[in-house]
C-alpha cells in the first residue's frame, strides 16, 4: 500500500530508473511525488522531485537492523 514515506523504487522515467526515493505526498490528480535519495543528474547539489504514476514505480521494502 502506498503511503507517505514509503520507499520506492523508479521504474520510469528511464534518466530516473533504478534510483530509489521515498513518497512524500499525493497530488490531486492521483500522481505520486516522490523525493529520490541521489540526483540522477552530474553536478546537482539539490534534491530531485518526481511526479509519478503508480505504475511508474515499485515499493521496496525497508532493511531492518
């Protein structure tokens, strides 16, 4: 179930594919934003924001301690 703060995985789009990020709110239209970990861009020094359908990415599951 897809929530804020829930980690994901982008599947697309492929210049963001792979990168993980977490959930951190829900547009009115239903799209997802979501805040990746890395900048997939060279020389970024601040935080990216995607918004996504849900179908644009995956949930991956927290590493426990």
């Amino acid at each position: 179930m897809v929530e804020i703060g829930t980690r994901v995985r982008v599947l697309y789009p492929l210049y963001a594919a792979g990168t993980c990020g977490r959930i951190q709110a829900r547009e009115e239209s239903g799209r997802w934003i979501v805040k990746l970990d890395e900048s997939t861009f060279a020389g970024a020094t601040e935080s990216v924001l995607l918004s996504l359908e849900e179908s644009d990415f995956e949930i991956i599951q927290e590493e426990s301690d």
